[in-house]
C-alpha cells in the first residue's frame, strides 16, 4: 500500500470492555478500501472532535458523548473517561464537602488533657501559632494549602456547575473560574496536613492525654469527598458547556 507522508490524526474507538480499537487517517491519500487492509479518511463530522494525548501529543479523532474509555492509540493513555450524571454528583458532593469544611473550621480539632487542665485546638490555631512564633512564610502556606485553597475550589465548583444545572448557560468569568480551580488543585493539602496532627499524636500521646473532636472526623471525612467530587467532575463535558461559540 502507498503511505501517505502526511499522516497526523488517529481515530480512536472504544469497545465496551475499554479496549482501544484504532483506525488511521492518511491525509493527501487515495482512498482505498478498508477490506485490502487500508485506510481512508473518515468523513468530517459533528459527531467526532480532535483531542491531543497529554502524554505523546499525538491527535486523536474522538467520538463526542461516548459512553466508553478512550485511549490514545500511540501510548495508551486516558483520553476520555464516561463519568454519567457528572455535574450533579460533583455538584452533591462539593455541597456535602462545603459542610464538612464548615464543621471543621466551627468545632474543636483536638483536646489535650494533662493534670486536669483541658487545651483546645482547631485547624486555624496551628496558623495562628505559627504567627506569634514569627514563621510568618510558614503560618501563610499552612493557611493556603489546608484552608484557603479547599474553600476556593468549593467556591468555584458551586460558581461553574450552578448555573449550567438549573440554567443551562454558564455563568459570567465561568471559564477563568474553572481554569483557577483546576490550576489551584496541587495546591490542596489536606491529606498532609492530617497526615502530621497523626504524627503528631503518636509522639504527644505519652505525655497527655489527645481527644480527637467532631472537626477531626469531619476534616477526615472532607477529603474523601473533595477527591470523590473531583473525580466524577468531567473536564470534558464542562468545557464544552462552557464554550460559548456552541
């Protein structure tokens, strides 16, 4: 068969049991039939949108509103995953989360009893410590990573998905908002942060007697659900209803 040169998309279909089926696109060539083992280039349509690996950057001509895993076709990697019902169940769970983040920064973190004299703690008092001690760069990450960039991304999820549930249309700066969401997520730190108040607890235990509060649970409980709401969010789906050109 005669090889076109210029070769620069790949169809990927996906079969029900996630396997990847490929089909190539030769640009500038001939078309031949598919039955002698060649390609041709399948029609343009509606139904199909380019997408660029995140991994090779290889082009890969994609179904729209498929209900399977696509893969590239050169490495494998995740193209596309069918999340159904996507922007109600993230919008449930980022709600559920909301009053999670609520609940830990209202009740007490922790309670320290030794010789009968009882300490409380919550989220904000390691920042406030961190503060008076003069660790002022320290005390600023802390509050960023554990506090501020959890409630910007709730705050941005409820920005973006609220409008297209009960209106259908985004909203006004819709688009810098879920840009500032997905660019803030690395900041997000919680699970470190619970990692170290454990940490903390093992060294402290044999000196005083460490109460966990409703805020501890309730912050444990946050970052299941925060990872829960952003993996049924759908990228894909939302930038397409976020696009207005539609």
């Amino acid at each position: 068969m005669k090889k076109s040169n210029d070769t620069s998309e790949i169809d990927a279909v996906a079969h029900p049991d996630v396997t990847a089926v490929p089909t190539l696109s030769c640009h500038n060539a001939s078309d031949v039939d598919r039955s002698n083992n060649s390609f041709s280039q399948p029609p343009r349509s509606s139904s199909w949108e380019v997408m660029a690996c995140p991994d090779c950057d290889m082009l890969n001509r994609l179904p729209k509103e498929s209900k399977a895993i696509l893969l590239c076709v050169r490495c494998g990697a995740l193209l596309h995953r069918y999340r159904p019902n996507s922007i109600d169940r993230s919008l449930a769970l980022a709600l559920a989360a909301f009053i999670l983040f609520t609940i830990s920064n209202s009740f007490p973190f922790l309670t320290m009893k030794k010789s009968g004299i009882f300490q409380e703690t919550t989220l904000l008092t390691g920042v406030q410590e961190l503060w008076k001690q003069g660790l002022y760069e320290l005390s600023l990450i802390v509050l960023l990573t554990c506090v501020l960039a959890p409630l910007i991304q709730m705050l941005g999820i409820f920005y973006v998905l609220i409008p297209l549930k009960w209106t259908g249309r985004p909203a006004p700066c819709a688009i810098r908002i879920f840009r500032l969401v997905q660019e803030i997520a690395p900041w997000g730190m919680m699970e470190i942060f619970l990692i170290g108040i454990l940490v903390a607890l093992v060294k402290l235990g044999h000196m005083a007697t460490i109460v966990p509060g409703v805020s501890a649970f309730s912050f444990g409980a946050l970052i299941f659900v925060m990872i829960a709401a952003f993996s049924n969010l759908d990228p894909s789906l939302l930038w397409e209803r976020l696009d207005l050109r539609r």
